[in-house]
C-alpha cells in the first residue's frame, strides 16, 4: 500500500541550504563545502528538527519527544548529538553561527536558510524514503526453528580446492512460535537467539548438549533481537527494537547498557575492543525481507560504549548496508548492499576504506559470515529465480573474490536465515524460516478512508507469498502476484470477495506487480529478463501479450495512470531508488 501524506509543514523540495552547508533532507545526506558530512541518525534528526523551527526557542523535552518519540533517553544523548552537529558543522557554544544553547532550557537554530530544488554541491537529486520507525512486519505466519548444521570438508582429488558438505542436521529448538537470529558462542556449546515465547521478544541462552540448560537473558519486554558473543563468551550485544537501541548484557542474565541510541545487528569484533552496526532498525521479520533499506550505513563504537563514527557513506555503495560480520582478523568486515533488484556483498576495511564487491548481482541475498579460517564467506542467496542454498564464497585476505560461489546445500522449503559459524568451523546455525502468505480486505468509508468493518480473509493456501494487490477500476476483480516455495512469481486473478482464482502467467519468467489498464479489460505486469525490466500487457479475453516498454535496469511497482498514457515506477537508475514515469 501507498500512502500519500500531505504535511504543510514539509515543503516538496527536499534540499535546505545555509552557508556552505547543503542538507537533502530525505536520503539523510549533508555537504558542507562539498565535502560529505558523516553525521548519526539521531544527530541528523535533531538538526532538521532545529532547522525546521528556525528563530524559536526548542525546549529539550520537545526535541526529545519529536527526535526519540517515546523511546527513554536522558538529557545527555540530546547533548551529545547537538556536540556532534557543531563538530561537523564547524560550529560552537561560545560563538554560535548555527545552534545557540538557551542554558537549562534548550536550543534555537539561528542561521537564516531556503529550500533548493537543486543542491548547490556534489549531491544526488535521487530521493529515498526517510528512515522508518522500528516495527514489526510479518506477512501472515513465521514459523521459526533454530537448527544446526554440522558441516564436513573433504578434499577431491582432482580438485585443488576443499569441499563442503552437510554431515547432519540436528533442530535445537521446538517453540511453535518465533525462534529466531541464533547465534553459536565462541566455544560452540551455547546458542543464542531471540524468542517470542514471553509474549516480546527476548534474548535466551540454550546449552547444545543434550538435556542442556536454557536460560532468559533478559526480561525486560524491550523485543529484543539478534544477540551476539563477545568474544569471551561473557556478554552478549544485542538490539532493543522497543528503545531503537544497542545494548550490551551479561551472557547468563544481569542488568544490560546501552552503548549506542540507534542501529541494529550489532557484532563484536574478534578482539572485543569494538562493536559493529547498521543504523538501520528492524522493519520486516519475514523469510526474505532485505536486511537493510536507504539510506542506512555501518557504524562502530567501542564496546565500553562512547562516540559512534560511521564506517560507511550513504551511496556508496549503493542501497542500505546492513548484514554485517567481522572477518577473524578484524581487519575488515562484510556486509551487504541493498537496492531495488540489484543486491550485493561487499568488504570494506574497519578504518572506512577498501571497499571492494565481492559477490555482485543476487536476485536475493542475506547473513554473509566468513569461515573461521578467513577463506570463505557463507551466504544464503538466490542467483537465479530458484530456491534458496547456502553458498561459500573464497576470498583472499584483503578481502578480494577468488572464482565464483559454489553451491553448499539447498535450503528446501524452509528460508535459512541468520546463519553463525563456530568457532572450529564445524558447525553453522541458522533460522529455518516458512511463511504463509494470503490476502484480506477491509471496507473503508469512501467520506473518511476509515474502516467500516473487520478484515475479511480473501485466500487461505500454503504458498510461499501473495503480494502487489491490485483492484480492477470497477473494483470486481484484484490482480495479484502468487509464488510457490523454490518457484518464481505469475499474475493471478480473483473475484473481489476471494473467489474463482485464475492464474493469468505460467511461463518460466517472474512475473510480477501487476496493474490495470483504464476499461479493466488488460492487465499490466513487471517481467525480468537480461537487459533488464518489461512491462508487458496482457488481454484478459484472449491473453495475448505485448511489450509496453522496456527499462535497462531494475524497475518494479508500477501503476499506470487512469488515461493509460503513463507508467510511474520504482528504480534504481543511476544511484538511490527514486520513482519515474515513462509515456
């Protein structure tokens, strides 16, 4: 669903210009002399919510309710973020060009400022969606099951180059609820993971030895997710979705800190001296949601908590980074880019520099962690339209590919996510993740766009997911999108209350965000193929099939105008994702 939102207080354009500082307000990017600003989440937050008030005194407790809304923070992450913006902006509390301080009271931005169409400085007009509140988003049904994966090596005699392959499979936890983000201690005889079990999301320790012991780390009703290890085995990182926070806690229960405001999928580095995060939160559990959305960027802070610095630039790569995980070195860590279409694993080094691609061009792609050794990297992804596997990628030690992916094991139905490597290599642990998927609808008041009704059910099967529904202009039959665990996507068709299903597409192309032509006699539908994206039109009488225009790079979610001479559309063309049009 889109939803168009109108706020006075907003201007549509999205750039802000004082001096030589140049802000674009909705992919979280700063200039200042045209030089790119590296600035916290919270702390980009802050300046826009000064410069939008400009002239006035902002009480604290206003830009602690607008900035962390009802999330519990004190004074002082309010100080420290107005210290980071005057240290990147050049500016100061004796002589302030920009944020003067009202002692006791709060801050007034005093700097006179427009709004620009067009940055003044080497910045993208692309525009990306603002970053999203923390929230919880499962399609229908997740069923979690930790497993463990024992792996074997065996070496071929006519290859030069080590095998792996699956010894055994052994599930580890039973909950038939949510166990999810597991991850193996340094040791290999705990697991650490996140679970519902509670009613929220808290973070539980199990023994892996038979009839061992499990024990509830926390208890604080916070939802917490995706711990990880020091690596003494003493505490465990993890994310509090509830505060939007990091936190660090006793491994076997105790009283947690926090060590960062903001971010997401922490991870220790191998010498416990520094933590390692996305800034991006946690906005969809579900099997194949993206790790990472724009303009999110890596981070570290050291583990006894202080300043954060960004590790990462918005833009470069292209996408959300997120995903990440330290090669055992600690000298550089991997993570993954993603973007509309177009998702990619790439190594940087922890001083920000190096970037290098390691694996490009997955259709789907998550979790990578390197092998013990530091000459491989797992991942789980899908190449072609296909099932899901876990791959191994060789790299060298600075972090170059070696060769091509090589397939390790088929994922089956079930999506493996989350995966941990021990320590001995030997064992990997993962989410086993299966979803159900169906569509409901709801009556709304035509006078307020409020519902009128409960939500009413309008499939109940087992495939894998039903997404992009789309109402026929006399509002009798929804076009949707339907894929099959291991298959690709087709159009199907169904009467507006659920009944007589009919699948439209049946060929070997995924086929998907279908829409309708003004009359609702043809259908519209995004197809991948080589050169990039087709809208094809297919007639609902005959169901004969055209080309409507081709897009040379990833395009999806299109609409076609009611005359039906305009297509609008997602893509990534040329750097963030922004929305086009085509006649």
């Amino acid at each position: 669903m889109t939803v168009a939102i109108n706020n006075p207080e907003k201007p549509e354009r999205p750039f802000y210009r004082f001096d030589d500082v140049v802000i674009d307000r909705e992919s979280y990017r700063i200039w200042k002399g045209g030089r790119l600003l590296s600035l916290q989440p919270r702390a980009f937050d802050v300046l826009l919510f000064l410069i939008e008030h400009q002239g006035r005194l902002v009480e604290k407790r206003e830009l602690l309710e607008g900035v962390w809304g009802e999330s519990f923070v004190t004074d002082n992450s309010l100080t420290r973020a107005v210290k980071e913006i005057r240290r990147a902006l050049g500016d100061s509390a004796e002589e302030p060009r920009y944020i003067e301080t009202i002692p006791k009271r709060g801050y007034r931005f005093i700097a006179d400022f427009e709004t620009v169409a067009e940055p003044v400085a080497p910045a993208t007009k692309n525009v990306s969606t603002r970053r999203l509140k923390w929230a919880v988003v499962a399609v229908a049904l997740v069923v979690i099951a930790a497993v463990v994966f024992t792996l074997r090596a065996s070496r071929s005699d006519s290859a030069a180059t080590a095998a792996t392959g699956v010894l055994r499979t052994s599930q580890v936890t039973t909950w038939s609820g949510l166990d999810m983000y597991p991850e193996l201690s340094p040791d290999g005889n705990w697991v650490a993971y996140s679970s519902d079990r509670t009613g929220s999301f808290e973070i539980f320790v199990k023994q892996l030895a038979p009839g061992g012991r499990e024990i509830q780390v926390t208890t604080d009703g916070e939802q917490n997710f995706q711990p990880s290890w020091s690596p003494d085995g003493k505490m465990i990182v993890y994310h509090s979705g509830a505060r939007q926070s990091i936190k660090v806690t006793p491994a076997l229960g105790g009283v947690s800190r926090q060590i960062a405001d903001f971010g997401s999928r922490p991870r220790w580095s191998p010498d416990g001296s520094l933590i390692a995060f996305q800034s991006d939160g946690i906005t969809d559990i579900g099997p194949t949601a993206y790790g990472a959305m724009p303009p999110s960027t890596l981070w570290l802070v050291a583990s006894q908590g202080g300043e954060p610095r960004a590790l990462t630039v918005a833009g470069s790569p292209s996408g959300g980074h997120g995903s990440l995980s330290w090669f055992p070195d600690g000298k550089r860590i991997v993570f993954i880019s993603y973007d509309v279409g177009s998702i990619s694993i790439w190594t940087v080094s922890k001083d920000g520099g190096q970037l290098k691609q390691v694996v490009p061009g997955l259709r789907l792609g998550y979790d990578p962690v390197c092998s013990p050794d530091g000459k491989h990297i797992y991942f789980i992804g899908a190449i072609k339209p296909r099932n899901f596997f876990l791959w191994r990628q060789e790299v060298s030690a600075e972090g170059d590919p070696l060769g091509e992916p090589v397939e390790v094991a088929g994922t089956g139905p079930a999506v493996m996510r989350h995966i941990s490597i021990s320590g001995d290599g030997k064992q990997l642990a993962y989410s086993g993740m299966s979803m159900t998927s169906n569509l409901w609808s709801i009556a709304v008041s035509k006078a307020t766009g409020e519902a009128v009704g409960p939500p009413v059910q309008l499939t109940a099967d087992t495939s894998f997911r039903k997404t992009a529904p789309s109402f026929s202009p006399d509002g009798k039959k929804i076009a949707f999108s339907k894929a099959l665990a291991g298959s690709k996507s087709d159009v199907w068709l169904i009467d507006a209350d659920g009944k007589n299903p009919v699948q439209m597409t049946s060929d070997i192309r995924t086929d998907h965000s279908p829409c309708w032509f003004p009359g609702g006699e043809s259908l519209g539908f995004m197809t991948y193929n080589e050169r990039g994206s087709t809208m094809l039109r297919l007639s609902l009488e005959g169901r004969a099939e055209r080309a409507v225009f081709e897009w040379g790079a990833e395009a999806a979610f299109a609409r076609i105008s009611p005359d039906g001479r305009r297509i609008a559309f997602h893509s990534s063309r040329g750097g963030p994702v922004n929305i086009w049009t085509a006649s």
